[in-house]
C-alpha cells in the first residue's frame, strides 16, 4: 500500500488495484492506529486515533481533496500514485 503524504507523524495511503472499495477513501496511520477516512466527506469510517490527529486529516482531505480522487481513480486501475504535499 503506497503512501502519499506523510505530516506531523500522520502516514497517509491509499491500495492499489481491486483492494479498493467503494466509497473513495485513505488509510491513515498514526502511532500504530489506522483510521479510513472518506475523501468525498472526510468522515472517519474506521479505527481512529487521536480528535486533534483526525481533525488534521480531515483538513488535509479538504485542501487535497481533487488530487486524491485522482490518485483514487489511478490505484483503481493499478497505476502507480503521486504524492500529495503534506500540511505544513
């Protein structure tokens, strides 16, 4: 599972190929706990870590969210992901 961006301790990643499931989403990963967040919502849909972590990704959804339906589209069919700038 490739990563695309990566801030304040926060790794963001998306499968490639038909692991993917419907709604669009990203796996993120913080001090060992996962979380998917929906990129057309920014809702969590599983796992979770800590309010003030989750709060970021949702920010980072909302600024990014063009090119991470993008990168959706792309791991769909199996194409390598670009990265996606981090917040700073």
């Amino acid at each position: 599972m490739p990563t695309i961006s990566t801030f304040y301790g926060i790794m963001i990643r998306m499968y490639l190929g038909n692991q993917e499931h419907n709604p669009p989403h990203i796996h993120a990963v913080y001090q060992g706990k996962k979380a998917l967040f929906n990129i057309k919502t920014t809702q969590k849909m599983e796992g979770g870590f800590s309010r003030d972590k989750e709060k970021l990704v949702a920010m980072w959804i909302v600024l990014h969210r063009d090119e991470l339906l993008t990168n959706w589209q792309m791991a769909r069919r199996g194409d390598p992901l670009f990265s996606v700038e981090p917040l700073k």
